[in-house]
C-alpha cells in the first residue's frame, strides 16, 4: 500500500466512502475514537443514528483470524451475552474491504468505565466473565493466536534489542533481566500445572469494558485469543495484596455462577501481568513507525523508559516468587 505509513491514505473522505458501500448514508460528520492499533470512528448517519467503524491495521491479522473474532462476537451476542459485535448486512458479511482496508462497522453503544474498587461491581463483571468463558469453552479458536511465553516474552524482547530501541549501556542488562523473569514465568507455568487454555477476550481491562445502568458490555476482542481464563480476570485486579485477594475473591464468587473456576490459574497472575509488560514494550516499538505512536507515547524510546522498565520487570522478579493469592474457604 502507497504512504509511509499503513494508514496515510485512509482519509476522511475514504472513511465516509467505505462506510457507504455497506449501504448507510453519512452526513458527513465523525470523529476519532481512542485507538491505536486499529483506526476507530463514530460517523454519523442521516437520519441522525451513528455507527462506530473499526479500520483494521493492514498486514496486522490474516482475513480468517479477523472473521473468526467476528464469529465469536457474534456467537456471544446469541446467547444474550452484553458484547458489542460487528454489524451483518443484507449478504451477511461483517468483514468489508474499500481501498485496500479492512473494516467492520458496529453499534454505537454508550457507557462508562466500571468501579472496579466496588465489591458489587467486581462480582458482577466475574458474573459476566464466567458466562464469556462458559461459551469460549466449547470449542478452540483455529485461527485466532495463543498467549504463550514465546509470543508475548521471548520474541517482543528480541524485537526491541535486534531494532536498537534499548539504549547500549542497558542492553546487557535487560538482556539479563528478560531472561532471568521468563525463567520465573516458566516456572510458575510449571507450579500451576496443565491449566485449561480456552477462547478469550485477552484484553480485559477496564477501557474495554462500559458499564451502564444495566451493567457491563465488552468492546474490542481485536486481542481475542486462545490462553488460560486467568487473563481475562486478572487485569480487575490493583493494589496490595490484601486487597486483591479481596478483589479476586469478589470476581470468582460472581464467575462461578456460570463456569468452573481453575484455582490453579491464581498461580499465573503475576506471570500473565510479566509478559504483559514485556509484550506492550515489543509492541510499541513495532508500532513505532506509525506517527500516532511518537504522538501518543513520547515517553517511549527514551533513557528513562528503558530504566523504568528494567526496574520495573525487576520488581516483577520478586513477586514471580511470592505465593500466589489465597481466596478465602
């Protein structure tokens, strides 16, 4: 594709075109939505209505991994689970392509972030959880990738150190420092055992999540994934450890109202928070040539975010060793 980015053609103009193919006539206006991965926009209608279309990062996902995350949308809305899910027209196709871009348009669906500091809330959100995992069970993604130690540890930290994003005077030392936490989050994967790997919405934090007077709906399952349930619980969790024990202990009583729970998944929390880290610094230096990301993230590629990180991945080192969180009998 022609520009120096993989987004420079997708003007407004190419937007309002795309988003007509399907049918729906624009009024002219929309607006930005926050993301970076993809390019997101609430464009307005006609008759007043407004629809959120989603611009899928070219090269990013092969076509059968971007229906499969639709199929899962939609299989969940089917069973009357609250997960904003691409829109099927006439044909019956949710994937669209228009001057060389992927897309999908959705509902717009309002709402705002969760209290995750309320008990009520956490227990809800489990509730809503377990009922995403009971169906996410059924059956493994084919196309969909796995979270696994080598695609969000091993190859983002070779990624950064090959492309000369770690400054020289730190590269030994977070050389040394990624090896030494993969070891750990290999043998924490080792303490828990064979933990179940299902279908996931592999990006549940808080900004993924709207809440409205009747209660939480999904957004996002661009990072849907094969992995253990833990990842879709554990970013609900902050704070000391007393108090995620208590938050923990309010999200599985609302999960297993729908779905076993896995105890031994407790095992990989701070596992799954390491590779997180390491996996969101491979990504920004991947995405490091798309200006949106030096405009968005000016703290990236310096001195001090390399030292903070490296710090950072140190402190994970500890709790890597640490029990795992106990939930009450």
């Amino acid at each position: 594709m022609p520009g120096t980015h993989p987004y420079q053609n997708l003007t407004p103009d190419c937007i309002l075109d795309a988003v007509e193919t399907c049918g729906c006539r624009c009024d002219g206006r929309l607006q930005a939505l926050n993301s970076y991965e993809n390019r997101v926009y609430q464009v307005w209608l006609e008759d007043g209505s407004a629809l959120v279309a989603k611009f899928y990062r070219p090269g990013r996902w092969p076509d059968a991994a971007i229906l499969e995350e639709h199929a899962f949308a939609l299989e969940l809305v089917e069973r009357e689970i609250p997960v904003v899910a691409p829109l099927a027209f006439a044909d019956g196709r949710t994937m669209h392509e228009h001057a060389g871009y992927r897309f999908a348009l959705y509902p717009r669906r309002p709402g705002r972030s969760p209290e995750l500091e309320n008990r009520d809330t956490l227990t809800w959100l489990g509730r809503f959880i377990g009922r995403i995992h009971a169906v996410g069970a059924l059956r493994p993604f084919a196309h969909r990738p796995a979270l696994d130690i080598e695609s969000f540890a091993v190859e983002p930290s070779r990624f950064v150190l090959a492309n000369g994003f770690v400054p020289a005077d730190l590269r030994a030392t977070y050389r040394s420092v990624v090896d030494d936490v993969v070891e750990r989050v290999a043998r924490c994967y080792g303490r828990a055992g064979p933990v179940r790997t299902i279908r996931l919405h592999g990006d549940c934090h808080a900004g993924n999540i709207l809440w409205t007077d009747e209660g939480p709906h999904f957004v996002d399952l661009d990072d849907a994934c094969m992995g253990p349930a833990m990842q879709d619980l554990w970013m609900c969790l902050a704070g000391d450890r007393r108090m995620m024990e208590a938050q923990l202990e309010a999200l599985v009583a609302g999960y297993r109202e729908f779905c076993d729970f896995d105890s031994a998944g407790i095992v990989l929390i701070e596992a799954l928070r390491t590779l997180r880290m390491i996996h969101y610094a491979g990504w920004l230096a991947r995405r490091w040539e798309d200006p949106a990301f030096p405009a968005n993230f000016p703290f990236f590629n310096t001195q001090r975010y390399w030292q903070d990180h490296i710090l950072s991945l140190r402190e994970q080192a500890a709790l890597l060793d640490e029990p795992p969180l106990e939930l009450a009998a």
